[in-house]
C-alpha cells in the first residue's frame, strides 16, 4: 500500500509541474509574472492546508510554528535563487543541480536517523547521478552553452541546490519530532509564509527597472488553472510529509525526485512534444534502473 501511495505522489508532483510548464510558457512572461502566479498558488494551498487544520481540530505549538516559518523561507529563498541562477548560467546546468540536491536529505537519513544503506541502493545513487547527468544532456550543444560560467553562477547554484535539498531535510525533521500530529499547522504556516515571499519578491521584481512584469489576465481559466495547481500542491505536501515520516529518506527522495524526472520526460514527449535525445533516452533507461535499485524492488519478490 506503501508503494501505492508513493506513486500516487509521484504522479501528483508530475501533474503540478505540467501546470507549471503549461502556465510558464503560455501564460506568463518575465520574473515578476512567475512570482506573482506563484503568490495565487501558495495563497491556494494556504487555504487548503488551513481547512486540514481546521476539519482536525489540530493546535499548533511554538515549535510548529518556527519549523513551518523556517520551511516557508527557504522555500522562498529557493525559488529565488533558482530564477538568479537561471537568468546566468545554462539551464541544464542548474536543472542538474537542483535534481542532485535529493542527494542531501537522502545522506541525512543515514547520518542522522542512523537509516541503513544496502548495497544495491548505493548502486542506485550512483546511476540516478549518471541518470541525471544525461538527461540534464550536459554534454550535448556547443562549447558556447558553458561560456560565462564563474563562481558567481557556481554559488548560486550550489546554493539553490543546498536550500533545495534543505526542504527536504526540515520535512524529515519534523516528521520525526514529537509533534508530528501538526501536519496541517505545520504546512499552513509554510503555504501562508511562502505566499508572502513570493508576493513580496514580485514588488520587488515590478519595482526594478531590468524585470518586466506582466500581470496574468485574471480571466475565469487563468483562476481555475492557480486554484487547481494551489489546491494539488497543498494536498502533494500532505502527502508528502506522511511518506517522510513513513520511509527512509534513502528511499522516499531518490524514488520521488527520479520517478517525477522520468514521468516528466513522458509527459513532456507526449504532451509539450519537447524532443529528447539519444543520451537523454539512455539517462531515462539509468533513471529506471536507479528506482528498481533505490526502491529494494528485488526484495519484494524474495
């Protein structure tokens, strides 16, 4: 049933990122469009989380509600420096940064809560990193694509990749904490914390001179696509924060982070008509292999 659900979250996370890539690319344009469409979406999962709250009757304590401002934050600081390291340095570069930042909360779980790694999962590390290498088709296109690269761009990135991997850890924390049963409180604080960030990072984007801000027409579709994107995402993390608690981090966030890749290539193909090439396919091929490994799948047929 386990297993059932991880899907189910998986498949959830590839419909909001087909939301994303959908609305990124024919509905907004420019830093401050996508801040103020991501405002619309956490106000939407802040009240979705809030209504959890509300239906279970749950409290909320003093630790749930630094944890889920601590979480709200990062989330914010993620995006940003995501967009910084996005507008100086290639795409498929910082996509395989972030990608690898599963890596933290995976390692965490063994440092931390002393979960074991068996050997064939080490396997599955290793060819979920060569899995992303190709599929983020680092060494496809001319040499020009790296040109411009500093360690302005190298710490940004590193940066977008540790707040990223971060999330992930501050998940496995709390689920592991006395107060677990404040899930709801907990990711209301986050969705409401996160929606003030990213309202404020659209002033400031509006506000400068070198950001174009487009506001989205408020039209009836544009409404039902951010309150159905805000209400998947409230409900993803609900979901996500049960698997935490339920899983070990080695493997909950390699299955999650390298299942939602590859249904993104599928959807993508089939969708968006986005093309991949020869060594993508082959990185697609590692990623498969990598969740049989990370997953234990042989041992369920032992």
């Amino acid at each position: 049933m386990m297993y059932v659900i991880l899907a189910g979250a998986i498949v959830m996370n590839t419909i909001y990122n087909s939301i994303n890539n959908h609305v990124g690319k024919t509905r907004l344009s420019g830093t401050a469009g996508r801040f103020l469409y991501l405002t619309f979406v956490f106000a939407a999962g802040a009240v979705v989380t809030l209504g959890f709250m509300a239906a279970g009757g749950q409290g909320m304590s003093a630790y749930t509600l630094a944890m889920g401002t601590i979480f709200g934050v990062c989330h914010v600081a993620a995006t940003v420096m995501l967009v910084r390291a996005l507008s100086i340095g290639p795409m498929a570069l910082v996509n395989l940064m972030v990608a690898c930042s599963m890596l933290l909360p995976t390692f965490s779980g063994m440092l931390i809560w002393s979960e074991t790694v068996a050997g064939p999962q080490w396997v599955g590390v290793a060819l979920m990193v060569v899995s992303l290498i190709l599929c983020a088709n680092v060494f496809g296109g001319s040499a020009s694509h790296v040109t411009g690269i500093g360690r302005r761009w190298v710490a940004v990135s590193l940066c977008t990749a540790v707040l990223a991997g971060g999330l992930g850890v501050i998940q496995k924390i709390f689920q592991s904490s006395a107060y677990t049963g404040e899930v709801a409180g907990f990711l209301a604080v986050s969705f409401v914390v996160s929606a003030a960030g990213a309202f404020l990072a659209w002033r400031a984007c509006a506000k400068r001179g070198g950001a174009t801000a487009v506001t989205p027409g408020l039209s009836w579709s544009f409404v039902a696509i951010t309150v159905g994107a805000g209400v998947l995402v409230g409900a993803l993390n609900h979901v996500n924060l049960y698997l935490i608690g339920a899983l070990p981090a080695v493997l909950f966030f390699p299955v999650c982070s390298g299942g939602v890749i590859l249904c993104s290539a599928v959807v993508g193909r089939a969708l968006f008509k986005e093309k991949m090439s020869r060594a993508q396919w082959l990185g697609f091929a590692f990623g498969v292999a990598a969740i049989l490994l990370l997953g234990n799948v042989a041992e369920l047929f032992s």
